[in-house]
C-alpha cells in the first residue's frame, strides 16, 4: 500500500516540534535533515511510528528523520506546513564543534550531491564507451559530452557559494559573484601564465613544455596571440600585499570559509549603511573586500586546513593501502549511523581536483557491497515474511548506493547481520586497497556507477575492485547465514495468532 506522504509530512511536522521549531530543513539521499531551536521538544518515539519514517536519529546538530527512497516526495510535502525566513538571522542550536561541522558540510553538499554523482558517472560511461571502441574520443560528440561532465566540478565553487550563502543568511547571487571573480578568466589566464613562466609542474613532461614556450618565440606567439595566455606574469599584489597563486576550481574549503566571514561583513554593512544606499553599496564592499580577502588569506589557509584533513588519510593510505582499506570498509557504515560521513566529502572531492582521482571512494564500495549482501543473507536466512520482503527491498535499494533502508530497517534490528557487513566490508576494503582501487570522478558507489572506477589503461585496478566488492557481497551474505540472528515473528502472524487465543477464551467464557 502506497505511503500517503502528505499525512506523513503532517505528523513529522507535528512531531518535529511544529513549524516555529524548524531553523532549516535539507535532506540527501535519505534522510531529512532537520536544524531546530530546541531538540527536546522532539517526541522521537512518536516520529519513529509515524508511516513512511524508518528512524529518527539525533547527530551533527541535526535532527535526521530517516525516510529512505522517497525523501524527496517527503521534503516536498513538509515545505509546505513551514515557514522558514531565510533572511532572518536565527541563533544555532548549542552543539559541539564536530556536529556544527558536520552540520555545515550536509547542509552546503546535499542540495547538488545527486548533480555532482550524475556528471560523474557521465564521465564514467563515455571512458567506458571510448576504452571499448564504441565511441571515438576525437569525435565531436565524446567532446561535448566530455567538458558537460566536467562542467560541475569546474564550477563546484559557485555551487558551494550558493548553498553555503542560504546556509550562514548571505545574499546568495553576492556569494555566487565573488566565487565567479575567483574562476573568471582573467584570473585564470594570470594563474596559467604563472605555471608556464614559473615552470610550476610535477610533472617532468610538462615541466619541459614550460620551458620551450618560454624560450620558444613561436610557441610564446601562440600562447599570447592566438590562446590568449600571456608568457609573462608578474608578481600579483593587492595594496602591495602579495597574492599567492591558487586554483579556485574546484575549491570546497576556501569558498567556504569566504561565505563565512561574508555574513559578518554583510551584516555590517546592512546595519551601518542608510537604507537608501544600502541594497547598491552592501554587496560593492563584500565582493570587493572578500575576494582579496580570499586571495590573501582563506584560499591559502583553506588549502592547508584542506591539506591537513586529507593528510591525515593520505598517510595510512600510504603507510599501507591494504590497512586503509580494511579500515574504511569496517567503519564506514558506523558512520553513517552516527550520521558523520560527511566529514570526509570535502577531502574526496579534493583528491578529485588535485589528483584527478579518489582512493578513499574505492575502498568506501566494500562497505556499501558488504551491507547489501547481508541483506541478502537475511532474506534467505529468515523464516518471516515481513523480514523477508523488507530485506529483499533494502538489498535491491542498497545495490544502487543506498544503505540506510538496510541499516535502519534490517540490520540494527537484528544486530548480528550489522556486525557481519563491517567484517565482510574491512576484507572487501583491504582487497581493494591491495589492487590500489580508485575511482576516476565524484560517485556514489554502487552497481549503476561502475564505469566510474574504470580508466583505459588501468584494467588491474578496474578488476581488483570488482573482486574486492565482490568479495564483500559474498562475505555479506555468508557471514549473515552462518552467524545467524533472532528471527522476529511476523507482525501480522502474531496478530492472527492473538485474535484467536482471544477468540478462543471468549468462547471457553461464553
């Protein structure tokens, strides 16, 4: 029977704390997320028996409504019974600095993730379709469709303004512009001629391209005349202060920082200036202090703190990949129970643009593949009905990248199977990190994202993932058979059951 999602959406409301509680609703793949002035004023066992809501879970300073598939048809339905002032300045929930963190990072990612995952596997496909001969990657078409799937992370740092600029009550089209005068072309062509003229390259190739277009008259004549890249670039400064050179594209942590401290400088203006200059000169001073601001201190700093979180992996990774792998393979999906994954986006998105490609999202598959097959392993393991078709359903869901259905609704209920994926997953991950799988753009592992993890000319690293995952989807299922777990008796069995034995002692009374 279908979910009547308008009702569903009344009683979260009602349950949430009404329409006054509700600082801003967001949602991802499968949970609505939900920053409120007060979580104790939350009926969470009455939420959790609301129809359509699988659990309630409070982390990263969000109340996380957990719906799975249809989150959107939810969030649609819930926009409508409140009223959310996104001009008006609300105080934040008092919580630590890891949830305020993780509650930024959810908040600025969910809106495009799904966007960010489709250029991705576009990428994906059209590799795939190149490597097997089915398109020519000289074609005009491979082409287009080539710099299309790029197109998001080029200009991820107009994204991230955007959302980031609803999440800390900026202007956002002020927010958007500042992000463009980072990635404009003026900006960039300075930023190229720094790399030519500065021989600013690992790699040895290039390095030596550098040097023959700076000696060279005729390939400078091109750059310069023709490309429209000047040859020489001198040292950039702002009031004499000098400016480092970084790329802006495909930036996570400097944006952010910069629409941060925007909304104090917005304020400030907007609290200062007399009204009848204040719509005109409120965003002239923002973009025209915040983007040397960026230039001078939260792009170089943004690149260090970035630097120091991707550190942190990059370095067990190096230690030993097969370590690595286990690691992330047997935790990652204890951290999306507590809700904290997201922690780790902006480093995966950062390895995208500074690598060109992600190791953590290789290992992450073993997790997602683990928690399907233990799915699998309850559906044939299990004598009820119910629980059969709920994990056959969390199985499937969970096949294409989704695994709170099977978290929440399967495994944590029974507990053992929950156990079973995080050990199936660790030695899926450690296989995985043993072949050194990596993925080639942004995704969401899962069976539709394959061609993702496929480059021409890295076919071990290709077959060693699909082993790895494999692998953890047959553990999955084997370790959830053998290990087993306390069956639960049907709802509707043990309802039947109760009617009759009541049936029966009325008639023994009659």
């Amino acid at each position: 029977m279908a979910i009547d999602y308008a009702q569903t959406a009344q009683d979260i409301v009602k349950y949430i704390g009404g329409n006054a509680n509700v600082i801003s609703i967001t949602h991802c793949a499968t949970r609505l997320r939900f920053v409120l002035k007060d979580n104790k004023a939350v009926d969470k066992e009455e939420l959790k028996r609301v129809k359509g809501v699988i659990t309630v879970i409070e982390a990263g300073g969000q109340m996380q409504v957990v719906i799975g598939n249809h989150v959107s048809d939810a969030y649609k339905q819930v926009l409508q019974l409140i009223d959310i002032d996104e001009n008006a300045p609300v105080s934040a929930p008092n919580v630590g600095i890891v949830s305020r963190v993780m509650d930024v990072i959810s908040s600025i990612f969910t809106p495009f993730l799904y966007q960010l995952a489709a250029c991705g596997i576009l990428q994906g496909i059209i590799s795939f379709l190149a490597a097997v001969g089915i398109m020519d990657a000289n074609s005009g078409t491979y082409r287009i469709l080539n710099f299309v799937s790029w197109t998001a992370f080029t200009f991820l740092p107009v994204m991230i303004a955007f959302t980031a600029a609803k999440k800390f009550n900026v202007n956002p089209f002020t927010a958007v512009i500042t992000a463009c005068a980072l990635i404009s072309p003026d900006y960039m062509n300075m930023l190229t001629a720094f790399k030519i003229t500065s021989i600013n390259s690992a790699d040895p190739a290039m390095q030596q391209l550098m040097r023959e277009a700076v000696s060279n008259p005729d390939i400078a004549n091109i750059l310069q005349n023709v490309v429209g890249i000047p040859v020489s670039a001198p040292t950039l400064d702002f009031l004499g202060i000098p400016v480092k050179y970084l790329s802006y594209t495909a930036s996570v942590i400097p944006i952010i920082l910069m629409v941060w401290a925007m909304s104090y400088i917005e304020h400030f203006f907007n609290k200062v200036l007399p009204v009848v200059i204040r719509n005109l000169f409120t965003p002239m001073f923002c973009i025209a202090i915040m983007v040397p601001m960026t230039l001078l201190v939260f792009g170089p700093v943004g690149n260090m703190i970035g630097g120091a979180i991707g550190g942190v992996y990059n370095y067990l990774y190096h230690l030993s990949p097969i370590i690595a792998g286990f690691v992330v393979g047997a935790f990652w999906q204890p951290l999306v129970t507590l809700g904290v994954h997201w922690g780790i986006t902006p480093v995966t998105v950062g390895n995208y643009a500074t690598l060109g490609y992600d190791t953590f999202t290789g290992l992450q598959a073993s997790a997602v593949f683990a928690m399907t097959g233990s799915m699998f392993g309850v559906y044939l393991k299990t004598r009820s009905r119910e629980m059969k078709g709920i994990s056959l359903s969390a199985g499937v869901t969970g096949l294409f990248g989704i695994t709170e259905p099977a978290i929440y609704g399967v495994a944590l209920r029974l507990k053992k199977p929950f156990l079973c994926s995080c050990v199936a997953g660790g030695i899926g991950g450690a296989i995985a990190g043993s072949f050194n799988a990596v993925s080639w753009s942004y995704c969401l592992p899962g069976i539709a994202v394959l061609p993702v993890f496929f480059k021409e000319g890295h076919m071990p690293q290709f077959l060693g993932f699909l082993l790895s995952i494999s692998v953890a989807f047959v553990l999955g299922a084997l370790f959830t058979w053998l290990v087993g777990f306390k069956d639960e008796p049907d709802v509707v069995a043990t309802k039947k059951v109760q009617a009759e034995s009541r049936r029966a002692a009325q008639a023994e009374m009659n």
